[in-house]
C-alpha cells in the first residue's frame, strides 16, 4: 500500500508517533527546536501534551504525518524558522533574509523503517511548505558521509536524504549531532 503524507491535523495521531507510553511521562513532543528553550525545559508530563494539542490545532500545524493504510507510521516537523529557536540559533546560520521554512525532525515508528517513508515525510513536509507559500525550505542534517548514525539521533535526518529530495547545500553551520557536523541544506520552492 502506498504510503499518504497530510498535515498533522489530528492530535491522537501525533500522540501514537511522538507520545510517551506513558502519558505524565516528559519526553519531547518534537518541541525542542518550536519553542523557545525556557518554555521547553519548563514543561513537564502532560504540559507538553497540551501544548502539542493547540499547535496541531494551529494553522498551519506543526508538522506532516505519514500514514500506511490509515495507521500513522511518521512524523516530519515543519514550520516557518521565524516561529522556530533557529530563528535565533547561533550555531546555524542564516543563508539570507527570505521566510523560509525549517524541517528538522523526521521520524518513523519502529517496525515501519527500512522502507523509505523519510523519503516520504520529507517530500510531504516540502508540500507543506510550498502550499502555504514559502520561498524555501531548510534542514539541517547531519553530512555523515554514509556512516551510521544512532538512531535517537537520526532524526535530523542525513544530507544525502535531502540531496535525494532536491536540497542542495546552502552553508557549513558550527551545530555537531553525534559527533558528525550539521549542514544547512535548502530547496528554493519559487522559481
């Protein structure tokens, strides 16, 4: 069956991606680089729960969900880097002053990877992007040169996932994940 990318406009299949099992539990909720960092170390259990509520809520939402056969099997968080702390991150840089949009999480659930829905997530999250009319669209993953990367780290994705979809390096940043350097990768969405 193929695999459907659309925004993330239903919060209970966000919560089966990026939820913890147990729901006082404090884990990330993709929310670390969309808030700023006070508010993200403040937030605890099911705070972030309710936050992540009203962003999916929100339009544009926080991101695109990947599904296979209705069941929602990923996760790509996209949103203007004005509304992102990269809009501020001194480790990544800015390329020019357009309002472009970052993708800077990419997730798939185990026991549904190996078979190319990053690929998926990150074309649905260039989708997104352009339909809300962005100039561009950045990441910025690891360039790992083919290594492997750790797994709780690889959700920034690596550079040849966004040289597959068209990105093509923009700029060095001074950002490491996992020991490997980050690079900004862009895709122009106006031609």
């Amino acid at each position: 069956m193929a695999i459907e990318v659309r925004p993330a406009a239903l919060f209970e299949d966000v919560r089966i991606i990026l939820g913890p099992k147990r729901p006082d539990a404090t884990v990330c909720w993709c929310l670390s680089y969309r808030i700023p960092s006070k508010q993200n170390q403040a937030l605890r259990g099911t705070e972030r729960a309710e936050l992540v509520r009203k962003l999916v809520a929100q339009d544009p939402p926080p991101g695109v969900l990947a599904y296979d056969g209705g069941e929602p099997v990923g996760w790509a968080a996209v949103h203007p880097r004005a509304g992102t702390s990269f809009a501020g991150n001194r480790k990544i840089p800015h390329v020019d002053s357009r309002d472009v949009w970052s993708v800077w999480c990419i997730r798939v659930r185990p026991g549904h990877r190996g078979r190319g829905i990053s690929h998926d997530l990150l074309a649905g999250a260039v989708d997104m992007a352009r339909s809300y009319g962005a100039p561009a669209i950045e990441g910025y993953p690891v360039d790992n040169g083919g290594r492997k990367v750790d797994l709780t780290m690889a959700y920034v994705g690596t550079r040849k996932l966004f040289e597959d979809a068209g990105f093509t390096k923009a700029a060095d940043t001074d950002s490491v994940l996992n020991g490997f350097p980050r690079v900004l990768m862009r895709l122009d969405l106006r031609a």
